[in-house]
C-alpha cells in the first residue's frame, strides 16, 4: 500500500479556494529550521473557517442541525528547506464536498475534503529568528477529510445523509472514497520490516487536560506527536541513534480520547528508502496482550497512524 500520498487537489475551477496569512511560532520549527509536523495543520482552520465561503454553511448546520464536519484523516508533510518565523507565511486552502457509496452503491457516507499547501521565505541563516530571503520556499502540504455527522445523537441518528443548508447540495455530486483508519497499520509499499511482528511500546500513555482542546477530548495532533516519540524509541532500541525529524505522517480517527484515559501504544518500525517510520496504533489498556502475530490481535484501536521520519 502507498503511504503518505497526499491527492491531488482539484482545480481552482472545481474547488473552492481560501488563502490566508500563517504566523508560525518558535517553537514550531526544529533546529535545522524545518517545519515540525505538529506545525503544518493549524493554518489549515484558520483559513478555512476564516477566509473561506464555506465557515457560514458550516455555522448555520451546526448550530440548526447538529451537524459537524469530523475529522476522520489526515496525511501532513513538512518541507525540506529552512523557514523564517520573521514573516508570515502565505497559506492556500482548497475544499471540495463529496460523497461515498457503501458496497450496495447507496450513499452511506458525506465528505468534506481539504487541502493545504503553505510557503514562507527561505531563511537566510542559522539565526533561528533570522530575517527571511526573497526566496520562498514549501513549509507544508497537507490532505484532510472529514465526515458529516451529528456527533451529539445516538447510532444510527448520528449519521448524515443529506446536507441540511441552502447554499450546499443536499447530495454533493461528486463522488468519493472513503478509507477505514485500519489501513494505515499496513508497512507501506517498497519498505522493509525492521521487526517481525507489533509489539506495545514500554511506556503507557496517560491522557491530561494538556493533550485535550475545545472539543473536550484529546486533539487530534496529539497523535503523531506521540507517535513521533515511540518511533525514536523504536528506532534506537534497534539501533538507529542518529538525529531524526518526522517529515510526514498520515493518522485515522475512529473514536476519541479524553484526559484521564490510559492507553497503550502498539507499533512496528520500518525503513523505506534512506527514511525511516513506523505504523502504530492506540489502544484501550485493558487486557492487552504485549505482542501479537499483527495489529488485529490487540483489538480496534481508537486512532492509527503512520510517520516517517528523515535524517
């Protein structure tokens, strides 16, 4: 399976397009001056609920109906090159509304689909608050989609058929694909197993108000940041020690988290080409075994992730 693909984003003509501007923060970029993977989604909201057509549709459903765009995946990638945070980066948002068919071709699922890409000026030296050059230069590209769903209402009510507003079709025309968050525990495609099988990581995970936003449950950024920590981890008990920085990561969501939870971390490395990553996956404590032959032995995980990490 290909990993880390981000799609491509449909024309001007077809989608709907939002640009803002993005100020990064320090901390938000590594030492060599790349953008952190934690750091490429965040503009993401601010333009699309921001700079966009969309935000009063989405507004108007959520306050009149319940229903809210979830986000269910998500592939970032940070770029290769140093970044200034002395000024703003320029973000390009675009958003495309769909829908999916279940294997009887009924319409069993509606898509909100975006797309980031964000440039800011090269940096001119190793001064982490250098001035930038003239020069600008990739910071990130991201992929999200998200599903319509009326997340306060009990199963089957919860889910949303048809769009409840006058500025969007009931029924988008287009038609999707939606993927199931289990594909990503798959070693991608032309990458060699460094382990024979998943085992859980040695430290278990316990969820604080730190980790959770607005939502009232764990952020969905949280994910790959610890997935980037286990991977180092991973990584150096098999005995690569030197500096890694994770430049893409792709994450599923099925059920959140929320502060005060304890959940164990199951993955397994890889290497794929001079990069390496690992595919992992959270689970519920409880009875866990501390290996099994593949993923489906320790049960459905709450998320799932893959991240790749570059010298």
């Amino acid at each position: 399976m290909t990993a880390f693909v981000i799609p491509d984003a449909p024309g001007a003509d077809v989608a709907h397009v939002g640009r803002g501007k993005t100020y990064y923060r320090y901390e938000d970029v590594a030492q060599d001056g790349r953008l952190r993977i934690e750091g490429v989604w965040p503009s993401m909201g601010r333009v699309l609920f921001g700079e966009s057509n969309l935000r009063p549709a989405l507004s108007r459903m959520a306050r009149e109906h319940g229903i809210r765009s979830v986000l269910t995946r998500v592939v970032m990638r940070g770029g290769n090159e140093p970044i200034s945070l002395r000024e703003p980066a320029l973000t390009e948002v675009r958003w495309q509304l769909e829908h999916a068919l279940d294997d009887e071709g009924r319409v069993n699922r509606l898509l909100l689909n975006t797309w980031l890409e964000t440039t800011a000026p090269k940096r001119e030296s190793d001064n982490p608050v250098a001035r930038g050059t003239d020069e600008r230069v990739l910071a990130a590209r991201a992929y999200g989609q998200h599903v319509f769903t009326k997340p306060l209402e009990k199963p089957p009510h919860h889910r949303v058929l048809e769009l409840e507003d006058p500025e969007l079709p009931a029924v988008p025309e287009a038609e999707g694909h939606w993927r199931p968050p289990e594909e990503l525990l798959a070693v991608p495609d032309g990458a060699e197993p460094l382990e024979a099988a998943p085992s859980l990581d040695v430290a278990p995970v316990v969820f604080g108000l730190a980790h959770t936003d607005g939502n009232r449950h764990v952020n969905f950024l949280t994910y790959p940041r610890l997935v980037e920590d286990v991977a180092l981890r991973r990584l150096a008990s098999l005995g690569v020690t030197e500096p890694l920085l994770g430049r893409s990561a792709e994450v599923g969501y099925r059920k959140p988290c929320f502060a005060g939870e304890r959940v164990r971390i199951a993955c397994r490395a890889f290497r794929l080409g001079e990069d390496y990553g690992v595919a992992a996956a959270f689970l519920r404590e409880d009875g866990l075994p501390e290996s099994a032959e593949d993923f489906s032995g320790f049960g459905r995980a709450s998320c799932t992730a893959r991240v790749l990490l570059s010298r």
